[in-house]
C-alpha cells in the first residue's frame, strides 16, 4: 500500500495542474513512468527566489526512478520538454533550485546550459513517512536560471 505522503504529493500536484498553476511532466518507457518533474508557472515559492526572479517558472521536482534508470537521458529529456512547454508558454528563462547535496544533478543542469544565479535559500516541505508522521524539512539550495532561446519547438 503506498505511503499517504506519496499520494498526497501527487493529489497536490495533480490539484495545481488542474488549477493551471503547473504543468505535470511524466515520461514513459514501455508503457512504465520512469520520470517525472512539475513546471511551477508562478516560480519558485521561497521569498528569496520570487524576488530576484518575478514570472520565473520552476522545474521543480525531477526525478528517474527506479534508479538503475539514472544516467540515460531521461531527466535530460524530461528537462528539455519542460524548456519546451515554457518556451510555447511565451517564457524567455527557466529556474531550477538543486540541493546543496546533489552534486549530480548540479552537474546534468550545469551542462545543459542552466548558469549559477548566486540566489541561495532555503527549500522549505513536509512530507508524510509510511506512518503518516509529519516531517518538516529545509534543504540548503542554489537557484539556476537558463535563457531559452531560438523558436518554441
């Protein structure tokens, strides 16, 4: 059975798109969600982030899964169709925040063009474990831009 913390997150992000506060990304492989990530229209919602960066959309929680996934193009294409989507939505940049921890996805972002912007914050969430405990967390994060360019695609 899956964790209510799980499904919650997804309800919530479900609930956003519905709204049209984001846009859902998911990719697939052999009829199998092996990606996904979440386009946040309004930005980033630290303070420090909105300020620097007003009518900044976000790409917001990327992730492959199962693991072994890792390291063939799938975040990498999951990333580019999100610049796609914002670039259609008439968008001329895209953010992204990446954990101080995670080398490995500062590195992918860093290599598909996203810049350090020196904007640095908090990323502030809660999250149900499989006991439906509530946990509050505050990852140390940077915040990445990168311009889009050319014609939407």
């Amino acid at each position: 059975m899956p964790s209510p913390g799980r499904t919650r997150r997804h309800a919530a992000r479900f609930e956003k798109q519905q709204r049209g506060l984001s846009t859902f990304l998911v990719a697939w492989s052999d009829g199998t969600p092996v990606g996904t990530a979440q386009i946040l229209w309004r930005g980033c919602e630290a303070p420090e982030v909105r300020e620097r960066f007003p009518g900044c959309p976000e790409l917001n929680g990327l992730g492959v899964w199962p693991p072994r996934l890792r390291s063939r193009g799938i975040g990498t294409a999951v990333i580019r169709a999100a610049e796609t989507r914002a670039r259609r939505a008439g968008h001329h940049r895209i953010g992204l925040g990446v954990d101080d921890r995670n080398l490995r996805a500062a590195s992918l972002y860093l290599r598909l063009g996203y810049e350090e912007t020196g904007c640095r914050y908090l990323d502030r969430y809660h999250y149900l474990d499989d006991n439906g405990s509530r946990h509050e967390v505050a990852d140390p994060c940077r915040f990445l831009t990168k311009r889009l360019t050319g014609q939407p695609g």
